[in-house]
C-alpha cells in the first residue's frame, strides 16, 4: 500500500463545488478511486469547503446542505496533526491552516497534492500539483 495522500481546501473546493470549466476534479476523482490511496485531511478542510461555497459562490441553504451531505460521504479520512508540528511550520511562516496541511503531511509522511503556492514551495519533496497513481 502506498503512503497517504494529504488534500487540502484548493483541491477540494474545485472538487465539490466545479465551475463549469474546471478541469481540477479529475485529480482528486482519480485519488479516491485507487484502492491503494488514503486520502486524508484535517477536519477544518469541510468548513473550508463550505465557507467558499457560502461566502464566494454566495450558495442557498439547500445547495451548501447537499455539499455538506457530499463532504460527509467521500472517502477522506479526516485527522488532526499535532500542534507541535503545526507550531513549527507556523514558525517557518505558513498561516496556521497550511501549517496544519504541511504538519499533517510531514507527520504521516504522506504526499500533499495542493494548488497552494505557499505550500507548494514550502514543501519542495512533499507537496504535488497533481496525483499520478
């Protein structure tokens, strides 16, 4: 079995709420399909996902409640890393939600598939734009 794979928000966002000509969701489908793949998260990434949904995409209660009832059903594992590995990737100045993305991923030394360019950067060995099975 292959090591976790870490998401975070700038990967789920596109998967669960698409604009018509996003071309994003294919990767993250891709993760959730191979059987080898444990794909984790830090619970805050469903509030994450809600909030875009909320406050950018400006969605009525029956659209975010259908997402949250989506959020739930996916395959994700959704784990807390511990704060002492989110304080030090704070330090190295990561806000303290990608700290926790960074923490978790260093912790189960797992891949991070991200379109975040702090963590993309932060993360040179770690951190992937797009999963490949």
């Amino acid at each position: 079995m292959r090591r976790p794979l870490v998401i975070d928000a700038s990967v789920l966002v596109p998967y669960s709420l698409p604009e018509p000509d996003d071309l994003e969701t294919g990767r993250l489908e891709d993760a959730f399909a191979d059987p080898g793949s444990d794909v984790v998260a830090p619970p805050f990434v469903d509030l994450e996902v809600l909030n875009v949904g909320a406050r950018r995409r400006g969605l009525d209660e029956r659209s975010l409640l259908a997402i949250a009832d989506e959020l739930e059903r996916l395959p994700l594992t959704r784990i807390d890393p511990e704060l002492h590995g989110v304080a030090r990737w704070a330090a190295f100045g990561l806000s303290a939600y990608d700290a926790t993305y960074a923490a978790l991923a260093e912790q189960l030394d797992a891949r991070l598939l991200t379109q975040d360019a702090d963590l993309l950067l932060a993360l040179p060995d770690r951190a992937i734009r797009s999963f490949s099975p």
